[in-house]
C-alpha cells in the first residue's frame, strides 16, 4: 500500500476535483490505525475529495498463501477506521486506546469526511457495508440482476443495523472494459494482451468461490451474444454443459498439478 500512498500522494498535488482513494485495499495487510492515519495524510493534499475503500484482501491474501479477513474481523476493522477518521479514542482492545495523534500538527486532515466504502461480493460483506459502510464497490456485477441482488442485501444490512443509508451512498462495480477498434475482433491479439490478467484473476477467483462454497452455482455461466442459444447440454443434463477440465494456471490452485518447466 505505500506506493498506492504514493501515487495518491502524487495525484493529489497534481489535481483539484477528482476524489482519489484505494479501492480497494485489503484490510489484512495493515492495521486498522496505520490504514486511518495513512488514508488521513492524503486527505490533507486532497480535502473534500478523498476516500477509503476497504475489502477483506480476498486476492491479496490468498496470492501470499493465507485466507481473507473475516467478515466479523472486517466489521471491527471498519468501526475502528472510521473512529478514527471522526476524530475518537477507539478501543483496540486488550486495553489498548489510540487516536489520530498528529492532527494538531497539520499532517492529517479530519475535518472533511472521508468516506469508507466496503469491496463485497458475498451477502454477509454486502450486508456489511449497508451496516456500516459510506458506499460499496463489488466485483463484475454489471447485469441488471445483479445490480438489484448487491442493492437489496446492502439494504437488508443497513435495516438489520438499525441505521438509514448516508446521501451519496454509492454502489460501484469494479469491472474491466477494452474498446474495440473498427472491425477488430474480441479474440485480437491487443485485446487478449489487455484482459489476460483479469481471466486468470477470474478463473483463480471462481475456483476459490467453488471451493469454499462446494456449489456449482459459483460458477458462472458463459455470456452469449445477442441472438444465439445457450442450450448446451451435457450428458448429465446440465444445460451448461460439461465442466471444464482443469482450472489450472501458472499460479497453481490447490489440487491442480505443478507448470511444467518453461510454462
């Protein structure tokens, strides 16, 4: 995160309107007062226009071998950021208390909001949000039903939590999009070069979803353009046809077999 800090550091002094914040960086890698003071310095180059999105690390974490935050952990992570953010004494338990010590000295700005905004995709994190978050940004969720299942479980978190949606609450989806040229065709070249990542980073994220879940729903089903048919059975009856024989990259997910050398 310190050349995220950085860069935001960089575009703040550069810049006059454009709010700037992580979206999202993972709780998991820094404690909850280091990410409060970290997000509160670019907030003194950018006041007005800054903010925090905060996520349990899903691909961070697991990248270095270990498991996402939490969802209970992240709620406490998120009560302790915005404490801080609001100028409190937090309790970080084992009787420890700590506030944004460095605010007299002009380094960190808290005297315009930064909001806090949740990276869900699950319903408990969703939920989360709606309870405590100042905004949302899920992954790949751009069809119209999907829009209405993100909206309506943040708004279950927020009635279950007792609290209104705060004005601006925003729902953000983070996805990719590459323009094609005239007559370019989706398979080119340029355009596999530019979305290669993204497809391993989402085979690697449905694997994990089917693991955890143990549920083929987690799966997704492949778009079809406009017109044709999406009837593809195998002879087991699934209309999605049969599965696909490995999910395995370079990266190597549990239960697949090692690259070969050179791969």
């Amino acid at each position: 995160m310190v050349r995220l800090l950085r860069k935001l550091a960089l575009a703040a002094a550069h810049t006059e309107r454009i709010a700037l914040g992580p979206g999202v960086a993972a709780a998991g890698t820094r404690l909850a007062p280091v990410t409060a003071h970290s997000i509160a310095s670019v907030a003194k180059l950018a006041p007005g226009r800054t903010f925090l999105g905060i996520g349990t690390g899903h691909t961070s974490m697991r990248v270095m071998g270990r498991k996402p935050m939490p969802v209970g952990e992240l709620r406490t992570y998120v009560r302790t950021v915005r404490g801080l953010l609001a100028g409190e004494e937090v309790d970080l338990g084992g009787g420890a208390h700590t506030r944004v010590l460095i605010r007299d000295q002009g380094f960190v700005d808290l005297d315009h909001p930064i909001p806090v905004v949740v990276g869900a995709n699950g319903p408990r994190a969703l939920r989360l949000a709606g309870a405590e978050g100042d905004g949302v940004v899920p992954i790949a969720v751009t069809r119209p039903d999907e829009v209405e299942g993100v909206t309506k479980l943040v708004a279950e978190g927020a009635a279950r939590s007792g609290r209104a949606l705060p004005p601006g609450f925003a729902t953000t989806s983070m996805t990719n999009v590459v323009v094609l040229a005239e007559g370019e065709s989706a398979t080119s070249s340029r355009v596999l070069a530019m979305t290669d990542s993204w497809v391993g980073a989402a085979i690697h994220f449905t694997y994990e979803m089917w693991s955890i879940r143990e549920d083929e729903d987690a799966v997704p089903r492949p778009s079809v353009p406009s017109g044709r048919s999406t009837a593809r059975t195998s002879p087991d009856g699934d209309p999605r046809g049969p599965p696909a024989t490995s999910n395995c990259t370079t990266a190597t997910p549990p239960g697949c077999p090692p690259p070969s050398a050179g791969s």
